[in-house]
C-alpha cells in the first residue's frame, strides 16, 4: 500500500482546525483530526482506488470471474461475441475496466472462460446401458442441448474443447465411446471432432435469419427470403423454388435437429461398418 494512504489510514495526517473555527471552541489544541478509515470496498484494485458501484455496494459482493462469464455470456447471447469485451463488461458493472483485469488478462481469456462454461452445461446423460450408437446419440444430444441456446458462440467449443477440464470431460466420454464400439483411438479422435463440428454446424447454420432478432424484423426477414427465393426462374431452379418456405425459416427446429442427429449417428455407424469390413 502507499506509504502515504498508509499513514492516512493510521490518523498521522488530516486537516487541522483552527482554534475559533465553527464547531470548535475557542483556545482549543490544533491537534490533527484522527482520520477514519476509508471506506473503500475490498472489490477495489491496486490499479483504481474508485468506490464500488452503488449497485454492488449494497449488495457488498465482490466481482466473480463465474459471474462476469455469466454475464458475458448473456451479451453474446443478445447481440454477438463482437459485443463482448473487457469495457463493455466493465461499464456493465459499472467498474474500471482494471477491475476485471485481476480475472481475465484480455477478451481471449474471457472467450476460454465463455466456452468453459459451455462445456460445463453439457450433462452426462444418466443413462449409461444400451447399444453404444444409442448411447453415443444420447451424448450427443446432451453436446447439441447445452450448445444450441447459444448459437452466437457455440463456434468457441471445437477449438476450446481440449482447453479446460469441463472440456475434457466432455471429449473422453465421446472418444471412449468410439473406442468402445471398435473405433482405434487415431479415428476415434477424428470421428469425435467431426461429430462436434458437425453439431456446432448444425446450431450455426439453422434455416432462417438469427433468433437475435426481435419478433417483428425476424419476420420481415423471413418473408423477404421466401419472396427472393420465389423470385428465382422455376426454370432455372426448379428444386430451390419448390423447398421455398423450408429454406426461408427452420420449419420444425425439434425435427430439424433430430434429423441432424440421425444423420451423425448413422453415418459413424456406416464409418464403423466400413472400418470393421477393412480389418477383416
């Protein structure tokens, strides 16, 4: 600590009050007024003496790294990963963006902890008997359901997955699966990053403009994509004219990704069958 805020703190430095100053009686000793301590809430960084925010200070709880991942996550989910940084967070909370700086060195650190938190969602499903392609769809879902809430960052988790312990967890459930059903741990590897990918693919790339939008410009989106699309020559392109409303917006989204999911589970099936033949 400063050697000067210290001796402040410790009452060796204040104003002095003058003998006849109001609220002081006349001839009394100019002795320093013992200086109280500030009130300076331990949320506070060597970096920043400000107060806390009057929205924290009633609460009297520090900043967590959870809960600023939280609500970064909450950004992300309403306006974008772009929306997401370390000034935005900290206006937020209406702190110095130093203040987050004892959490995450820069917005990279801040992503890993986003995607973490994801990975974190992801619930081993409590059913562990049957078939391993039931079992492995089961693991999938669980990937797809956490994932699927937030598609503005679902993108983080192919490269992330290895790079933190909920991650992990995640990746060697699905990798000892494959390596259950007959898969070497090479393809294994493999079939396991395509399957991720694929999921993230499916979530990012669903028919229809964002969900970001509100009700009313999602719509106008909606019906300025079908009336492009019906615009087209039929003569041209026949097969994308007709398929002119499921291409506009996702139609079912619980059938659209069930299918998804079928078609993961019984290509690696397919990929299984093919493997199996060659080792024969």
């Amino acid at each position: 600590m400063d050697g000067t805020v210290a001796t402040l703190l410790r009452g060796g430095y204040g104003p002095r009050v003058l003998a006849g100053s109001p609220g002081r009686p006349a001839g009394a000793d100019c002795r320093p007024i013992q200086a109280r301590p500030l009130s300076v809430q331990h949320t506070c960084t060597r970096y920043s003496w400000r107060v806390a925010p009057r929205r924290r200070a009633a609460a009297h709880t520090p900043l967590k790294a959870d809960v600023l991942i939280s609500r970064a996550l909450d950004i992300a989910d309403a306006e974008g990963l772009n929306a997401v940084t370390i000034r935005r967070l900290a206006q937020e909370y209406d702190v110095t963006p130093m203040a987050l700086y004892w959490h995450f060195k820069d917005k990279e650190q801040l992503v890993d902890g986003i995607a973490e938190q994801l990975f974190a969602q992801v619930a081993a499903p409590e059913d562990s008997f049957g078939p391993w392609h039931e079992r492995l769809r089961r693991e999938l879902t669980a990937f797809l359901e956490a994932m699927r809430p937030h598609p503005a960052v679902a993108g983080l988790a192919p490269a992330r997955i290895l790079a933190s312990e909920a991650g992990l967890t995640v990746a060697d459930r699905i990798l000892g699966l494959l390596r259950t059903a007959g898969f070497p741990s090479e393809d294994a590897a493999e079939v396991g990053s395509y399957l991720l990918c694929a999921i993230v693919t499916l979530i990012t790339s669903e028919p229809g403009p964002s969900h970001q939008l509100a009700d009313e410009p999602r719509a106008d989106a909606v019906r300025g994509r079908r009336a492009h699309i019906n615009s087209l020559p039929p003569q041209k392109f026949p097969n994308v004219v007709a398929a002119a409303d499921a291409l506009a917006d996702c139609r079912n989204e619980d059938t659209y990704y069930a299918r998804g999911i079928a078609l993961l589970v019984e290509g690696t099936k397919g990929i299984r069958r093919s493997l199996v033949a060659k080792g024969s």
